[in-house]
C-alpha cells in the first residue's frame, strides 16, 4: 500500500496528505552513467521537469524513430524540440553537436533545439532557422558578447509563442510571455 507522505524541500521535513505545501517546485537531479545514450536521456529528463515547472505541457513522443525528443503543447499547436548536451568546455566554448550520422536537423523535423550546458545549469532555447544545416554550434556562456547564440539563453519565451510573435530575428520590442517567471538574455522586462 501507498503512502501519501512525501519528503518536502527540507529533508527533514515530512508531510502527509492535506498538509502538503502549495506551489512548491518539483527538481529533479538527472544522474547518468558514462554513456552518450544516457546523459542524452538525463538531459530530456532535465528539460522535461524544467519546461514543466514554468507551466509547459511537455509531450514526449512513442519510440526512437522521430528526430524530436519532446513536444511543448504552447495551446494553439505543439513544438518539437531536440534537447541536446554539451558537459565539456574547450576554451571557454561547449559545443551542440546538431548531426547524427552526418544528417543535420532541418525545420521539417523539429522547431527547436534545446541546448543544455550541464556543468552551469543553463539552457538555450534555439529556434531551427537559426541552426538548420549546422553539424555543430558553439556557445560561450562565459563571455556574452559578441556570441550569436546568446540572445537564446533561458529563452524559454520563444516556447510560448507563435513564429509571427517572436518579432524580428526573434528580438522582441515587448516581452513575449510577461507571465513566465524567467527571462530571456534579450527581454526588455530583464533586470
């Protein structure tokens, strides 16, 4: 038999049933093992949580024969996302591979690419256009000018948009999503 217990934020802490704390956060601390396989799933497993706790409906599909590892529900369609990691820094830069076999991702496959650099815990939300026919992108999270990619960190915005939305060169005038709690690098409304 199941118990409604759970332990809260503070291991210490244990709660049952109707005394459960509202609203708190749901983190998941993704393990893998040396294989490419599985750090590539703790990775999905770590965009899942994350696109979750910012209130996105995240889908994951049936099988390992699309090229998308999961769908955002943004409520009028859905978005394909490929959730890539990059754990190593050369140089200051962590490298997305973007082609499996020498096949890079085009827009007819998937929406965007979802970037995760492990050792910062952050993320790049990159739209296709942006990355279409690139084997490889490199990002510098550590100097943030002068990197084309920059303007996509945290960019969780762009997941709850329409493509006519995201403004020009995906720079938005106004916030896109004043509702989301975190900010893209460009946001207007970023402190």
């Amino acid at each position: 038999m199941f118990s409604e217990e759970f332990i809260g934020p503070n291991s210490r802490e244990v709660h049952s049933g109707s005394e459960q704390p509202a609203n708190v956060p749901i983190e998941i601390q993704a393990v893998a093992d040396p294989s490419n396989k599985r750090r590539g799933e703790a990775a999905e497993a770590e965009f899942i949580a994350r696109s979750a706790a910012l209130g996105f409906t995240p889908l994951t599909p049936w099988g390992e024969c699309n090229r998308y590892d999961v769908a955002i529900d943004h409520g009028t369609g859905f978005w394909r996302i490929q959730v890539k990691l990059s754990s190593y820094s050369c140089q200051s830069r962590y490298h997305l591979l973007l082609a499996i076999r020498g096949v890079t991702y085009i827009p007819a496959e998937i929406d965007f690419v979802a970037g995760y650099i492990a050792p910062l815990n952050l993320w790049y939300i990159i739209p296709i256009e942006v990355v279409a026919s690139l084997t490889v992108a490199s990002l510098f999270p550590h100097t943030r000018r002068g990197s084309k990619y920059e303007k996509y960190r945290e960019a969780w915005c762009l997941l709850d948009c329409t493509r006519q939305a995201r403004g020009w060169k995906d720079i938005p005038a106004v916030c896109r999503c004043q509702q989301l709690a975190v900010r893209c690098a460009v946001c207007p409304l970023r402190g």
